[in-house]
C-alpha cells in the first residue's frame, strides 16, 4: 500500500501545486513588507506571528480543502473509484486517498509556517525592510528573550530554542490542515452537493470562531489555537481540545462510511 500512497502523491503533486504554493507565500510575505513600514515591531518573532495573522487564518479551512480534496470531489463526480474496485477493495482505495490527502495537505502548510518563519528570522534582516523598535515595548537585552517565553500560546517552547518553536508549530499548522482536509474528503463522500461538501469545513470554522466568542471562551476558538496571536499566552493543552474534538468528527465519518460502504451512492 505504501507504493499505491508514493503513486497517489506524485500524481496530485502538480506544477499548479506548487504554483498555489509559491502564490500563498508571496501574498503573505508581500503583505507583510508592505505594511510593515507603518508598524514598529519588537522582534523577528513579531514580524513571524504579523506575517501569518491576519489573512491565513481566513484563508486556512480554504487551502486545506484546495490542496488535495477539490480534486477528489470531480473523482468522486466521475465515480473514478468506483472503477478500482476491479484491482482493489474500495476501503482500500479511500485508504491511499486519505493518505494521500494527509501527507500533501500537511507538507503544503508546514512548508508554509516555515517559509514565512526563515523569512521572519533569516532572510528580512538581512535587507532590514521592518522597523524594530523594542525600547518602545520597555523591552531591553536582559528582558527582551523572556518576552518571547511568555508572548503567545506556543512560544513557550521558545525557551528550547527558535528552531524547536519553528518545527513545532509548523507541524501543529500541518496536522491540523490535514484534519480538516480529512473531514472534508469524508464529507464529498458523504453530502451529494459537492458545493457545500467542500465549504462545511469553512463553515463550521467561522461559526464555532464566532460562537465561542459570544460565549466568552475564545481561548477554544478554532482560529486562536491555530494563529494564537490576539490574546495573551494560553497553556498549550487548550490548543487540543478543539482539535481533539475535531478527531471524534473525523473517526465518526470514517466508521459510517466503513460501515455503509455498500449504501453510500458516490461509492457504488
């Protein structure tokens, strides 16, 4: 099965993949040039967490289904699996899917967070486009590496140094978009519209955001414990609890569909 994942990678690895890729990143650092001349920031690590506030957290349920499952769906449309049941069980195909949608979705993200993290720290001093000002935030020498211990949800593991913080939450950023990603692929299985198959994952981003909010516990928003960059430090054990939620959705897909493989329409 390994090999059938490997074939199913390379095939959706596309230059309009990369293409998507490259784009994302250039809005993201683009936009952060741009503004950043009309901001003073304390450190990289601002200028890491200014680059990514503001449009990926829009655009995140958005990308995780673009990746990989907007393809699936026009599969799903031309009953493409339908016509491997001759070579292998159909469980077994969604198998490879699921994978496949996994591992590309998360690499796609990761690679994202850190893109926009090696710009932050490496390669915009060395054009000094942003403007530092950290006396500004009372910071000095002595105080200014604790700051960052205690800024925002995540940066704790700062302490363990700046690549430990880069790989981790790249990783938490890409575990995540392939959740959604996954529920998503479920969901074109499942709902015949594929329009709203694809859109649910946005949906229910923005409306439990919202919601949460109402209710005063935005620690647990889905948009906070992803981008974490508007409220004080939370501990990073909060961050799970929605994505651990989010895990009991995707096991609950996977079981009915497993279990009505036979009844399901876009599967016979």
């Amino acid at each position: 099965m390994l090999s059938e994942i490997s074939k199913e990678v390379k095939s959706k690895f596309t230059p309009m993949l990369i293409l998507l890729w490259i784009a994302v990143m250039s809005i993201l650092i683009g936009m952060a040039v741009y503004r950043s001349s009309s901001y003073q920031l304390r450190d990289s690590l601002e200028l890491f967490t200014f680059t990514i506030k503001d449009i990926l957290p829009l655009l995140f349920p958005i990308l995780a289904v673009i990746v990989y499952v907007s393809s699936f769906s026009l599969e799903i449309d031309n009953r493409f699996l339908t016509y491997t049941r001759m070579r292998r069980p159909i469980i077994n195909s969604l198998k490879i899917k699921l994978a496949a949608n996994t591992i590309l979705s998360g690499a796609f993200f990761f690679l994202i967070i850190l893109g926009c993290f090696v710009f932050a720290y490496y390669i915009e001093p060395m054009f000094e486009i942003a403007h530092y000002d950290p006396a500004g935030f009372g910071l000095t020498e002595d105080n200014i590496a604790h700051d960052t211990y205690i800024r925002f949800t995540f940066t704790q593991v700062l302490e363990y140094g700046i690549w430990t913080y880069a790989i981790l939450y790249s990783l938490w950023i890409g575990m995540n978009a392939s959740l959604y990603a996954a529920i998503a692929l479920y969901l074109v299985i499942l709902v015949r519209n594929r329009f709203l198959a694809l859109s649910l994952p946005f949906i229910i981003y923005i409306i439990s955001s919202f919601t949460l909010s109402a209710l005063g516990v935005e620690t647990y928003r889905p948009n906070h414990v992803l981008f974490p960059f508007d409220r004080v430090q939370s501990p990073i054990w909060t961050a799970f609890v929605p994505f651990v939620i989010l895990l009991f959705v995707l096991f609950g897909l996977v079981v009915y569909v497993k279990r009505n493989i036979a009844k399901i329409g876009s599967l016979t």
